[in-house]
C-alpha cells in the first residue's frame, strides 16, 4: 500500500536519503527544510514530482508542523509515517553556552519535533488507522566523547530520545508505533570536513556510517508492525565496545 510520509530536514544529508528512498518505492512524500531554494531543488532531484510535496519552514514554529500535515492531506489524502529528522549539532564548552545557543537547540531540535509530532498525532487519530513515527537521535546521548562537547545539543536530543518512549506508551492505543534511529558519525554535509579516519576508529567497524545505512533503520521501522517505544543505534559499534 503506497503510504504518505512527512520527512523533516528533507533538503540535506539524512533526510534527503530518507525521502529518496520513499520515493523510489513508490510512496508519497513531503519535503521540508527551512531554505525554499535548496528544497525547491530536492525536489526537482527526486524526480517523481507527482509524488513530492514540498514546505518550507522552521519546525520550531507550531505553524510547521501543521502546515506540512495541511499539505499531506491536501496533496495525497493524508499522513502515515512521520520521519522527525531535522536538526541541528555543534560542540561548544558547557561554560561557554549562551542562552541564544541553547534556546536554538530546543527551539529547533526538541521544541520543533515536540510539535510538529503533535500535528501529525491529531491528524492520525483523525484518520484511526494507526501510523509511525520515527525519530533521528543520535547515540552520543547515552555515549558522550569528552572531545566533543555538545551539552546544549545533547539534552535537546536526549529530549527527543525521551519522547520517543513516552509517546509509545501514551499512543499505543491508536496503533500508533514511536521508535527512533540514533546514528553514530555519519557522513553528510553536518560532519562538513571532519577527520574520517579518527572519526571511525570510534566505531568497532572502524569507519564513519553512510545516510544509506541511517535509510535502512528508518525503513524498517516505519513498516515494523510489532516494534515501538525503541531507539535503534546505527553506529558501527560505538556504543557497543572498544576497538582496542
Ligand atoms: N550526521 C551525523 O553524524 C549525525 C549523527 C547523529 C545525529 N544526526 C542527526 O541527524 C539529523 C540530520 O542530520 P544531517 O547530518 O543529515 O545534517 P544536515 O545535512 O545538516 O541536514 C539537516 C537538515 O535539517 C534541516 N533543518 C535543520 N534545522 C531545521 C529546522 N529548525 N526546521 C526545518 N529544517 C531544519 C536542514 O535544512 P535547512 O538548513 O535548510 O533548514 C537540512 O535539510 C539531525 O537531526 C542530526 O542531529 C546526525
């Protein structure tokens, strides 16, 4: 069955990979990211115009979330999977965090997944046929690296790590299934030009990920039937142990 899904941060690295692969089988998809020129020309990439509704704007404003449901609905009749993956990362110092940097990481990050998940959770119960939920995490919530200091992005996707199961339990009831995909270090324009060989021995397969591998996660549990309240790490291993 063709299904309709809303990818976030769609103009870019993970989520362009995501919405590529909805596309390719067959399923109808919005774009978004906050730049109209560089979605306008994602869009044109995927190919299937038929299939492809593009908004762009900020998540952290509410008015996102229910403009990209507005345009699900309008275009294809309605939601069935949301992918919540953009997002912003950066380290910095603890002590050096200003309340305008920590205010854009839950503004974008938490705030923006918070409701632009609640716009589509209405429209989901609206429809009663259940639906999906994924979210982009990332594994340096639970394994921090004392060379990256991120704390002010790292609680906003702790936030999202915490929704995650929260809302599994609270919406079981309408079959809908949150899970989320936590990546190691993977290649796209946000690891910009860090050093891979470094960057990989961090893993267990000694090597950074690639947005095909993030794709697959998210794929599978779109679909997975019986799998919610889960937080599934694509990481090479990070988490897992040490290569030496
Ligand atoms: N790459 C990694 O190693 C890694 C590891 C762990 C987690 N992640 C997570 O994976 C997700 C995707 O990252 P990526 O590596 O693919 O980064 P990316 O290439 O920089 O892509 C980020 C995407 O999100 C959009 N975006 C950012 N903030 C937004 C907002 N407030 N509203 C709407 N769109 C927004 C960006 O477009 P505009 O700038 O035009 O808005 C872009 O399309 C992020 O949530 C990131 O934290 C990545």
């Amino acid at each position: 069955m063709t299904k309709t899904v809303i990818v976030t941060g769609s103009s870019s690295g993970i989520g362009r990979d995501i919405a590529r692969a909805f596309v390719a089988r067959g399923d109808n998809v919005v774009v978004n990211g906050r730049d109209a020129d560089k979605l306008a020309e994602v869009a044109a990439e995927l190919g299937a115009l038929a299939q492809v509704a593009t908004f762009a704007g900020d998540i952290g404003s509410p008015a996102t979330g229910s403009a990209l449901v507005q345009a699900a609905v309008e275009r294809f009749g309605g939601v069935d999977v949301l992918v919540n993956n953009a997002g912003i990362f950066g380290a910095k110092p603890f002590v050096d965090v200003t309340e305008a940097d920590l205010d854009s990481y839950l503004g974008g990050n938490l705030k923006g997944t918070y409701f632009t998940t609640q716009a589509v959770v209405r429209q989901l119960q609206r429809q009663a046929r259940g639906g999906s939920i994924v979210n982009i995490g990332t594994v340096l919530v639970n394994h921090a690296l004392a060379g990256l200091p991120a704390s002010a992005a790292l609680i906003s996707k702790g936030g999202v790590h915490a929704l995650t199961t929260s809302l599994a339990a609270e919406l079981a009831a309408d079959r809908i299934r949150v899970n989320a995909v936590a990546p190691g270090i993977i290649r796209t324009p946000l690891f910009g030009d860090g050093d891979e060989t470094a960057s990989g021995r961090l893993a267990l397969l000694n090597r950074i990920g690639e947005v095909s591998e993030t794709t697959a996660a998210v794929l599978y549990l779109a679909d997975a039937e019986f799998t919610t309240g889960h937080i599934f790490p694509v990481d090479g291993g990070f988490i897992s142990g040490r290569a030496a």
